[in-house]
C-alpha cells in the first residue's frame, strides 16, 4: 500500500531508531480527538512506538505496509481517560483504621500494582494521585513509567499536607507548624519528584501557612489542589491561589454561599489567569443508595483482579453493610442537593475535572472512572462531549503536560482507548472498553 505525502514527510523527520519501530494503525472507526470539534468518520491513526504518528481517514492516510492492523470498526477513539483523584493506596476497603493498621506492608507487593492495572485496564491511562505515603507511590510511579508493571502515567501528590496529621496516618499526612515548616514540606515533596501538592484542612492552618504552601509550590511549578469540604477551607483556598477544589463538599448544606459563588465567578472571569479547576468526586456519593440497596457489586471481578484472597475477602465483609459506615453516614442527607452544587459550580465558570477518590470504601478503581462520567451526564444534565473532554483535555491542560498528552494529535505520546458504539449519543458505552494503548504498548485485550 502506498504512503501518503504527508506520512512519508513524517517518517522522513523521525530519527532513525524512530523509524525502525513498528507501526500500529487503529482503522477505520469514529475519532473524538479531545479538542471538541466534530468527530472524525472512517479515521485512521498511525502510532509508532510510544508516539501518534499521524491522524487521517480511509482513503486520505494509507496504512504502511506491515503495520499491525487494529479494527475499530463500529467504534469509538478517544484520547487515553484521565482520573484526577484516586489513591491508589486503597482498594475500596470499608474501614481505614484496619486498612491503615494492616496494609502498609502489603502495598508495594500486592495492592498498589493491582489498583494500577485495575485502573488502565478501564481505559483511564493518567491518573492523579492525591494522597499515598511517598516513598511507595513514587515507586509505583518509576515500575510503571519503566514499564515493568502495568498502569497509569502516575502525577502524585506524595502525603497530604495538613495541619496536623490524623492518628495512625502520619505515612501520607504531613502536618505543617508555622510557614518556615510548611516551605520545608513542599521543598522535600518537590525534590523527591511529586507532580502536585495536596493541601487539606486550611481552615485549621494559619494563612501565613495556606499561603506559604501555595507560593512554595508555585515556585517550583507544582500545582496546588484543596480540599472543598467546608465554606472557610474554600475562602482560604481562593485567598492563597490554589489552583483546583476537591470534592463537593458543604456537608448537608443545599447549595454553596453567595460569597463562595460571587468568588468562584470573578476568578473565573479573569481571563489572563488560567483556569480555576474544580473536580466534584460525586459519583461517589450519588451511587451510594443503589450500592447500598443492591450488593452485586461485589461481585465484579474487576477490582479483584492482583488481589489475594484474604485481601477480597476482607474487603468484601468490611462492605457487608454501608449503611453502617461512618463514611457514608450523611450521605443520604446530602443526594438530594448534589445536583443543585453541581450546577452551581458549573455556572460560576470554574473548569470541571473528572476524578473519582477512587479507593475509598466501595469505590473500585477499575470501574469509578466511568461512572463519574455517566453520573454527569445521566444524573447531572452535562454535555458527553464536554465530560469526556474533561476527563482528557482539560485534565492534561490543568497539569501543563497538554502539549505531551491529553487529545489525540501527531506527535503526542500515544495514550488511546476505544469503546464499542458511540459515547455521544450514550455515554454508557464508556464502559465497553475494547483497545487501550499506554504509551503505545498494547495493554487491553
């Protein structure tokens, strides 16, 4: 088959170990790019070792002769899927104290790996992970970028910095003591390599702390994000210029405060800025009674895969009752008024990321991903060219790697997922994964 010009251009500009690597060419399905615009019919993508070579359609980019050849025919390709709040310390157990007691010697051996696979093998190919002890997740981190074990592009946060750390929890929680303390944290995290720095609780930190936090992490080119629980954590937050919120939030509380709201939109109007990003975590809570009235969830191979039996045995009798759990306690009180916060910050402008805190009680990370974004759509009225955007694009924008990954254009790493029908006209066919390449290895079937 013969080379279109432009391909032949392509493999002309690559280095010649480039151009000794095989080809793989993904024919003939729809192609949503990431950047929004209208889809691609009949597209074809050339990918070359870890990188997209080139993007076309049939009968305008001809495949080169012994590529590797993968139909997508009645499919759908997206840009790898983003999750921009897991841990993948946790594997949904129900009760942290014995997780936290018990665990930690089991997570470099048995769950970290098995949570990582979990999590590509759902199509989600980048992940942020917002809380872990740092040493192990910044291993995990070097086994999978090596590719020796199967798993997202990691951007970790190490611990959380916070006032003073939970009892028992002092692996991933750092408390900060005065500003000089809090400059120091954020220098170890940042030398040691994480890619964003978790602040939780700045409504018990001094502002000098919140403050010195955010401008330490700035200076060294770390994003910031914050938890969104409570109104002052979200003042303070805004104050100090951190750059994304976590979690709806506000408790019970039907809608957000009219000067959260007045802030959120004048930060938001300030077009010189980039971005306020904000990642609700919702589906979390808005698929709290369906789990809790229906346990067959339970029973889905997919967040046993890499875990021992004594582990999925564990895990499973500490979720025999949710409604028992501390976790879930003021759930039911707060549904009725997620979708009245979500449209709330969904009108302030604040750019909305797709994460899921993937690992707390009864949240696999093999499954999580998705349902935040059927959760937007079905329950929450948002566009599924807008979810899947913020779950690609915008995640990939908000850590300044867009440039590297995030859409699907040539000479971008190749991060690809393809999912039977189409997710535009139902956004549940997310969950029939049938192709994902990391970095352009093969990695489902």
């Amino acid at each position: 088959m013969r080379l279109t010009r432009f391909v032949r251009l392509a493999l002309a500009a690559l280095p010649a170990t480039a151009a000794a690597q095989p080809v793989t060419a993904l024919v003939g399905g729809t192609l949503l790019d990431g950047h929004g615009g209208p889809p691609l019919r009949n597209s074809v993508v050339l990918v070359r070792g870890e990188t997209i070579q080139a993007v076309g359609t049939l009968g305008t980019l001809a495949v080169p002769v012994g590529a590797t050849v993968i139909s997508t025919e009645g499919m759908t390709v997206l840009p790898g899927l983003w999750d921009m709040h897991v841990h993948l310390m946790l594997a949904g157990h129900g009760n942290y104290a014995i997780w936290d007691r018990v665990y930690p010697p089991r997570l470099g051996p048995e769950i970290l790996p098995a949570t990582a696979r979990q999590t590509l093998l759902a199509g989600v190919t980048s992940v942020r992970d917002l809380g872990a002890p740092l040493d192990e997740i910044l291993a995990l981190k070097r086994r999978v970028d090596a590719g020796e074990l199967p798993g997202p592009t990691i951007y970790p946060s190490g611990p959380f910095l916070q006032h003073a750390p939970y009892p028992g929890t002092e692996a991933f929680r750092w408390g900060i003591s005065g500003p000089d303390d809090a400059r120091a944290k954020v220098r170890r995290l940042a030398e040691a390599g994480v890619k964003v720095i978790k602040l939780i609780d700045q409504d018990e930190m001094s502002m000098d702390e919140v403050r010195a936090v955010v401008e330490e992490a700035h200076a060294r080119r770390l994003p910031v994000v914050a938890h969104a629980h409570r109104p002052e954590e979200i003042r303070r937050g805004l104050a100090a210029g951190v750059d994304c919120f976590e979690h709806t939030g506000l408790a019970t509380a039907s809608r957000y405060p009219d000067d959260i709201v007045a802030a959120l939109r004048e930060r938001a109007a300030r077009g010189n800025l980039p971005p306020l990003y904000w990642t609700p975590t919702i589906s979390v809570l808005d698929g709290y009674l369906a789990k809790r009235d229906d346990d067959e969830f339970l029973d889905d191979p997919a967040w046993q895969l890499g875990l021992s039996r004594t582990t999925v045995a564990d895990i499973r009798a500490s979720l025999a009752r949710l409604d028992t759990l501390s976790y879930y306690r003021f759930v039911p009180a707060r549904k009725p008024w997620l979708a009245a916060k979500f449209r709330q910050l969904r009108e302030s402008g604040v750019r909305l990321l797709v994460g899921t805190d993937g690992g707390v009680p009864a949240t696999w990370h093999g499954t999580s991903t998705i349902e935040e974004m059927v959760a937007w759509v079905r329950d929450f009225g948002m566009e599924p060219m807008e979810t899947i955007r913020a779950a690609t694009y915008w995640p990939a924008l908000s850590l300044g790697v867009l440039e590297r990954v995030g859409t699907v254009t040539p000479g971008k790493v190749a991060d690809l997922v393809v999912v039977r029908g189409n997710p535009l006209q139902d956004i549940t066919r997310l969950r029939q994964v049938a192709v994902v390449l990391s970095r352009g290895r093969r990695a489902v079937p």
